[in-house]
C-alpha cells in the first residue's frame, strides 16, 4: 500500500505538525520541570498560556479567512489598561464586571473598525491593521502613560488559584472555545469563511456574502483579542500599555506552528491552541535549562521555517529517491 504524501497527510490534519511539536516540547520540559504535572505547577503554567492562546483563536479565524490582524496585541494592551486605571486596586466586584463587559465592547468595536476599513473599503488587511495598531497602542498610553494601577487582589487570586475538578480553570475556557468552533464549523458560516479564504471571488460568485464574512472574522479576532487582555490583566494585576506589543507576532507563530496556511482556506483552531502552548512550554524550558534567553527567539524561528518547508522538503526527498 502506497504511503500518504506528507502534504496529503497535513492536508487532512493540518494540525499533525502542531500536535508532534507540542509532544516533543513537553517531553523535553519534563527532563527539566519534572513536576510539570503537578496540580499547581500546571495551574500556574496554563494561567500564563491562556493569554497568548485566545489570541492565537482570534487570529486563525481572521486567517483562516485569508486576512490578517496585526493589531490584536494593541487591542489586549487597551483592555489591559481600561481595567487597570477604571477598576482599580480598591474597586469592586461589581465595577470589575461592569468593565469586563466594556471591554469586550472595546474589543469588539476595534475588530468592527478594521472590517470596516478591510471588508467595505477593499484596504489591504496587513497595512491596514498594521496603522490601526499604532491607533490602538496610541489610545493605551494616553489612558496609561506608565505601568501601574490594577485590579483588587481578590479577584485577580480568583484568577490565579481557581481550579474546578482539580483541573486548571484555562483548560474549561480553551475546551468551551473548541466547542464554538466545532458548531461555527458546523454551520454555513464555517463553510462561508473556508470558502472566503480559500478562493474569494470563487465565493463571491456562488453568493457567498464575502464582504460580510471579512467584516464579521475581524469582530471575533477584536473580541478574542478583548478576551486576551482580561486575561492578562488578571494574571498580572496590574496595568502596562505595552504589555500586548511581543503577543501579536507571537499569535501568528502559534497560527502558524498550528498548520493554518497564511494564504487562507487551510486549518482550524486546535492546532494554533497547540501552538500556543508550544510557545509557551519552549520558553519554561529557555528558562528552567538556565540558557541565553537569545535561543528562544531562535528556537521560535527555527520552528516557524521548518513548519513552512517541511511539505516541501519531504517531497524534494520523495522525487529524488523515486
């Protein structure tokens, strides 16, 4: 029986590469962290994931349906600040939630902001977002022109300590986002932005409403990003205008490690979850095997080449021994 090329394979589980990357990252962390596992070192280590993976969500639906969003980690650094100077380190439970809401709005009217400029206006995706990160980041420092501020200490433990089962209160998020995409998926929306991503005009002429499709996948990206900086801000507790900048880039990473094609059509949201995480577990193991912290970028590079050419190189290999 002939074997399956290796791009037929990722073509069929574009997730494969994402999913051996994160098994091999957590085998070596082990060597390092041998209490990985551990009920709270877990906990902790998933908390600081979480950020970074929501992001990433947000970031492969807006790919997946051929655009891309650079202002994401702006939009996570506005939330941050919003919360941290409005709520405060003596606010209440009540004002906390009543941001948390407005934040979300935030989030969603900056995704609404670049759909606008994108789908309607016909502008391009990467420059487009890419101005309106300066826009975005520009709006964090005024409300927060220095570190600082934050969020009751009670909440932000809440945050940290809550573990339901036992189980880290960010693997009930991640599994409730799977279970939203899984029914987007699953409906002429799913097909809509696979079919935008893929071909566009093919979409365009099978009544597709491809305008609607652009718009609508920068909300969800401005809404996750929104997710993103709650997250961040109660991991940390505290407020930071520049926290978002190094998590944009990151969020592509994990896009791509996680096998979505940049061109469009390609991948899903388990594989950038994976991502993420592999992000996450190579820098514990950076800082646990006590390296140059210059490797991580490195290391990050270097994943990032191999998933793009690795279809590529085996198929050279394949030809040449055929």
């Amino acid at each position: 029986m002939r074997r399956p090329r290796w791009e037929s394979l990722t073509g069929r589980q574009p997730a494969l590469f994402a999913l051996i990357l994160l098994v091999l990252s957590i085998a070596i962390n082990l060597i390092v962290q041998p209490n990985m596992f551990a009920r709270e070192t877990l906990n902790s280590n998933m908390r600081v994931f979480l950020p970074l993976i929501l992001l990433a969500v947000g970031q492969a639906i807006v790919i997946l349906g051929g655009g891309i969003d650079i202002s994401v980690g702006a939009i996570a650094s506005i939330v941050n600040t919003v919360l941290a100077t409005r709520v405060g380190l003596d606010g209440s439970p009540q004002e906390m939630w009543t941001y948390v809401f407005l934040s979300l709005l935030i989030g969603l009217l900056a995704g609404a902001i670049n759909g606008f400029f994108i789908a309607y206006l016909r502008l391009q995706p990467i420059i487009t977002t890419y101005a309106t990160s300066f826009l975005y980041a520009g709006f964090a420092l005024y409300i927060l022109p220095n570190p600082g501020g934050g969020i009751p200490a009670t909440i932000a433990q809440l945050y940290r300590s809550s573990t339901p089962l036992n189980l880290p209160l960010a693997f009930f998020i991640i599994l409730i986002v799977l279970l939203i995409w899984l029914y987007l998926r699953a409906t002429r929306y799913g097909r809509f932005l696979y079919a935008v991503g893929g071909r566009p005009q093919a979409a365009y002429e099978t009544a597709v409403p491809v305008t609607w499709v652009q718009f609508s996948m920068y909300v969800i990206s401005g809404l996750m990003a929104a997710l993103s900086g709650i997250a961040i801000t109660m991991l940390s507790g505290s407020g930071n205008a520049d926290i978002g900048g190094p998590m944009t880039l990151n969020s592509i990473t994990a896009v791509v490690i996680g096998g979505n094609a940049l061109s469009g059509g390609i991948g899903g949201v388990a594989g950038p979850i994976m991502g993420a995480i592999t992000l996450g577990v190579l820098q514990n193991i950076i800082s646990f095997a006590d390296i140059d912290t210059w490797w991580e970028t490195f290391v990050r590079a270097t994943i990032i080449v191999v998933a793009l050419a690795a279809p590529g190189i085996v198929n050279l290999f394949r030809r040449r021994q055929s």
